[in-house]
C-alpha cells in the first residue's frame, strides 16, 4: 500500500465519510437478521463490533445461485489490473504506483475528450475478471487490490448533491445500475472470505451499494438507461434481504423496470432507440432481473407480463438477424451477436423453435415462420430481405423508419449489404461517444448509404417513434422483395429543397437494384449526391460497363457496383480530412477508426433527378455479370441466372 493510498484512506475527512456509510447501514440491518451479538453491539452503539459482527456473517453465507464468477478467466488481465493499467473506449492508462484514481480521464489530456472513459470506468467490468482470477488461483494479490479499489472508490466518489449525470461523475445513474448487476456483486462474493478484503471494507462496500440501489430508486431516469438502474437495485435487493428496505426497493424495481420494458418495446417487438445495441441493453436487463427472481425463488413477485416481454424482444433479434447470426448495425451501435440475446431467451424458453434454431447454428429447430424469410417490420421500420436462412444467404436491411427515441443517426433511407456474413456495404455504427470530428461524421448523413441535396445531408429532429404502422409498399414473393420510402425532411441548417424517394428491388438469390427520385419544392436546379460506403481501400474501375466499380474486401466477396441510367460523375474517397470527412470506417468496440471508401455518384439537374444502381455481390476471382439495358428493362445474368427488371415498376 503507498503513502498517497494511506494518506487518503486514512485522512479525518475520509474516515467522516466512512462513518455514515456505517450508520446508514445499521440503521437498516435488523440485529435479529444477523446474530445476538450484532444485535447486542447494536444495542450498546458499539460500532467496531458491529462491523465485525456484520463481517462475520457475510463471510458465511452460502454462495448466491447467481452473480458467481465466470470459470474463465485472465491472470495477464487481471494482473494488468493489479499493475494500475486500465482500458476503457479503446484507450488505455497507466496509474502510476498502482494508485487509481476513479475521478480521472485520461481523454482530457490525450484528445478527443470522451467522457464515456471516466464513466465506463467506474462500472467496474474489470473487477469480474480479478474475481473469477482470484477464485482459480488463490492469489491474494488480487484480493489486496480489491480491498484498496474498493475503500478508495468509496473515498473518493461521494454522489454530488445535484447533477449527478454530468461529466465527470463517477454516480451516473447508468453507471450506478451497471455496477449493481452484477460486477459488483460478483466481485463481492468472490472475496468476501478473504482476510485481505478487511472487515471495514467488506462493510462499507455493502453500505456504498445500498445507498447506491436507495439512489436508483430516488432518481429514476427513462428508456435503457432506467432498465439497467432498475436490474441493479432489484439484483442488490434480492442479494442482500437481511436489510429492512430490500423487499420496497425490490418491488419498486421489479414494477418499474416492467413498465418501462412495456413502453419502450414497439408493437414490433423492437426496442424504441432502434439500435440492436440498446434493444440488446433492454432484453438483458430483463432478462438479469428474471435470472435473478427465478433463481433466488421470487417469481411470484414478478408481473405475469415479464417473460412475454423477454420472448417478443428475443424474437425480434431473430427476425431481423443477418446470415452470419449478427445484428445490422442501426442508429448508435457496434456488432451485435444474435445468440447473446437468444441463448438466454432459449434459457427461458427452451422449446422455441426460433431460439433453437440460432443456438444450434441452424441444426435444430426451424426459422421464423412466414410465406418468404424476408420481414419488415412495420414500427421499427426495418425492411429485412433475404433469400433464405442459409449461411450464405444474400441479405439487405433497408431502414425507412422514424429517428429513434435516443442514439440517433442522420440516417433515413439507409441500406446495409450483407452476403453471408460479410458485410458489403456498411453501417459503421457511428463509432466512440467522444467529441471529435470523426463522431459527428459517423452520426451524419455524410457517412450513410443516403443522399445529399447541395451538399446538405438530412438533419430531421422527428419523428422519433412510429405510432402507426408504416406503410413501405412492401412486397415478398420468392423471386424478389420490394420495398418504397420517401424522405421529405429537413437538409443542413433546416432547409427543404427537394425531397428523396427510394425503391429497393431486392432480387433472389443474387443482388439489388436501388432506385432514387430527387423531386425539387423549388423548382430550382439543385445538385444530388448519392453516397456508399465499402470497407475497403481497395476500389477501382471495371472496363466492362460505364462507370461500374468493384470493391475487393479481401475475403469472400467483393462488391460491384454498377449504374444504370444517366451515369453522372463517379468518384471514390478514402482516408479524406477535407473539405470535409469522407472514406472512414467510425468503428467501435471491435472496430476502431480506419480508413474505408466512400462512393459518391453525382448529377445536377433542374426538375426531377434520379440515380438507378446495381449492387452485386462477386464471388473474389469469378467472372463478373452480364448486364445489358434494352430500353425499360434491366437484364442481368449472375452466377447462371437471368434476371429481368423493368425499371418503370420495381413492384412487379
């Protein structure tokens, strides 16, 4: 332990602090719940025997059935953790000596500032890991390191008296509900019978919690943000019984938690900020409060309605998951994995045969029922085309839904391409939660498969939820879907020049033809951009038709790009800074910022415009297509079959 831990720890102001962590405690840890001798230093106001006392008897208690280390685990992780080096967002940090301080960012001397690094911080998902570490090995170098974490968040971060969501705080209502779900808990468990893990700190940790769960229940926000605080009071309330408030504070989350899964769910079973990341944030929260109940024996205190909301939300992960078993990456959101939703709802559900079909990947059970495997989904507003349930099947998200409630992209119109599990042409997903010029970017119309009137890209601000079904002219048959939209919003600083209309003739088995109507409400000349974004800085011409392009990814699949019609100017960016940012993959998680490219097609013209696009995927070293324009009629011959579209009506 250094000098600077036991100056903090042990500073007057920082032994106040743990003192009323004490008595906030006892005040609602019923003697009789613990042992007479608790129940008798409680009594006399003897405070240290209190603490032993209440040590003792959390050090014996029998394992919970849930919140148990992982039996995997990372000694080099968590020896990194114990070395102070810390990452968070992608970024890392050296403490030095070993001593954290949970009030720092390092983004704020190593722009850009994301203030998302002090916040994911303090949710502590490291702490698992040293848990389930310490667990495997016995080492109790981990359980010193958790003993220092442990009195030193509680030294340090006091909840502020106001603006607790604000940068800079370590008492975010998310971050509060995240840590009780959990990471904490499971931490807790893991070395409660440590000596290292002192009696005063075993007892304060238990206070910190319980005044952070009276938190959450005292100032309850909205959308995923209260789903997580919900989950974490019920999962401390249901974890600790022995304190006198826990059956309100369960109640209280159990209810509202419910509520608001209830109101954020579409008729659709979609999530309401239309990102699978957040629909997936909603359904496991859920889910971890079910878990919880059910294994602690409280299913009775859970509404009836709880597990259908779970099956619904689950089933729409399934409709609307790409052949590789992923989610499309919509509104704010990184690469989700279907089966994280579906092995827990399988869990619940074990005879759904939806939920087995993924599971298994695809051995058992049996797809969505339907005349075609395409969906759309008429709130969210997800047009889902594919083939068929295939590995390898073609696949295209085309989203003419609302904004969202929250997380929200300059996006509609937008198409995500997918051939098996490779991804075409891309949503990114919007990247980091930091100030910077790539963030704006990655919200923008400008990194979107959309359109641009005068350079503008679509700045709508409503509405953020469908209330009524959305009518897309949709159309599944086993030869090809069809879906129609029209973006009549505002462009760049709220103007309305014209407004865009988009067809989707997506053909069965092999590519799509895209169509956009630019219609002028001036009756002015205007110029149209048409944009689309391959992971790849490998894009070059095809001598084969005017125009054309074809994107090498370097793996399975490239992509060709070929228009039809009034061909326009054809140009290809990436890695660009200015004028302003094109060609860049805004990545998050598994994927950080790099150069991609951005094509951009562009014509100009006063009345109505249009640009007509074929997007094919190509088998990396096959012979390209055939395609030829006889008049109103596309032909195409791909991988030995004909198509035939009559551009005029993509419906029939």
């Amino acid at each position: 332990m250094t000098d600077a831990y036991q100056n903090l720890i042990y500073a007057p102001e920082v032994q106040a602090i743990f003192e009323s962590h004490y008595d906030e405690l006892f005040a609602v840890l019923e003697g009789e719940n613990i042992s007479a001798a608790f129940a008798a230093a409680k009594t006399n106001g003897d405070r240290t025997g209190m603490i032993r006392e209440a040590a003792k008897y959390f050090r014996a208690k029998p394992d919970w059935k849930v919140c148990l280390p992982s039996p995997k685990f990372d000694t080099e992780a968590a020896d990194r953790v114990v070395s102070g080096f810390m990452r968070e967002v992608n970024v890392d940090w050296q403490f030095p000596d070993a001593d954290v301080d949970f009030l720092f960012n390092p983004t704020k001397i190593h722009p850009p500032v994301n203030h998302e690094w002090l916040w994911q911080f303090n949710r502590m998902s490291y702490w698992p890991n040293l848990a389930a570490s310490y667990v495997a090995t016995s080492d109790e170098k981990y359980a010193i390191t958790f003993n220092s974490h442990v009195l030193h968040w509680i030294a340090q971060c006091q909840c502020p008296a106001e603006k607790w969501n604000n940068p800079d705080s370590a008492w975010r209502t998310i971050e509060a509900g995240i840590r009780l779900m959990g990471n904490w808990e499971t931490a807790f468990g893991a070395f409660r019978r440590s000596a290292n893990f002192t009696d005063e700190a075993l007892v304060l940790m238990i206070a910190s919690m319980h005044r952070q769960a009276r938190h959450l229940v005292a100032h309850p926000t909205a959308r995923n943000w209260l789903m997580m605080e919900m989950d974490g009071a019920y999962t401390f309330a249901s974890l600790f019984p022995e304190l006198s408030d826990s059956e309100e504070i369960r109640q209280f989350a159990g209810n509202r938690l419910l509520s608001e899964m209830e109101g954020q769910l579409l008729p659709d079973g979609y999530q309401c900020e239309l990102s699978p990341d957040y629909h997936s944030c909603v359904f496991h929260c859920g889910f971890g409060l079910y878990q919880v109940a059910h294994a602690l024996g409280r299913e009775n205190e859970l509404p009836a309605r709880f597990g259908e909301c779970l099956k619904e939300a689950a089933m729409a992960t399934v409709k609307t998951s790409t052949p590789g078993f992923t989610q499309p990456r919509t509104n704010d959101c990184y690469t989700m994995h279907t089966k994280d939703i579906t092995r827990d709802a399988g869990a619940i559900f074990p005879d759904v045969p939806e939920f087995r079909f993924v599971n298994s990947d695809r051995k058992e059970g049996t797809p969505p029922a339907g005349e075609t495997a395409s969906v759309f989904m008429p709130y969210a507003g997800f047009a889902v085309m594919r083939n068929d349930w295939t590995a390898d099947s073609l696949y295209m998200n085309f989203d003419v839904g609302p904004l969202g409630c929250a997380h929200v992209h300059q996006d509609k119109l937008n198409i995500n391409l997918y051939r098996g599990a490779e991804e075409l042409i891309f949503d990114d997903g919007g990247g980091q939660y930091e100030i910077s010029d790539e963030r704006t970017y990655g919200l923008s119309a400008y990194d979107h498969n959309t359109v641009l009137v005068d350079g503008m890209g679509q700045n709508r601000k409503e509405p953020v939820r469908s209330e009524e079904p959305i009518n897309a002219h949709w159309v599944s048959t086993a030869a090809f879907d069809y879906a129609k939209a029209v973006y009549d919003g505002k462009f760049g600083d709220g103007k309305k020049p014209a407004t865009h209309t988009r067809e989707v003739r997506f053909c069965k088995p092999g590519f799509a033809f895209i169509k956009d109507l630019l219609h002028p409400l001036d009756g002015e000349a205007h110029t149209y951009e048409m944009l689309l974004h391959t992971d790849t800085c490998n894009v070059h011409p095809v001598a084969e038709y005017e125009g054309a392009l074809l994107g090498e990814l370097g793996k399975t699949y490239d992509i060709l790009i070929v228009p039809v019609g009034q061909i326009g100017e054809i140009s290809t960016h990436t890695g660009e800074k200015e004028p302003r940012l094109y060609g860049w993959y805004v990545g998050r998680n598994e994927s950080n910022l790099h150069p991609a490219t951005t094509v951009i097609r562009k014509i100009a013209g006063k009345g109505d415009c249009g640009f007509e696009t074929l997007l094919i995927p190509v088998c990396h070293g096959n012979r390209l297509p055939k395609i030829s324009v006889e008049g109103d009629t596309v032909c195409v011959n791909h991988e030995g079959i004909d198509y035939h579209i009559r551009r005029s009506d993509l419906s029939h």
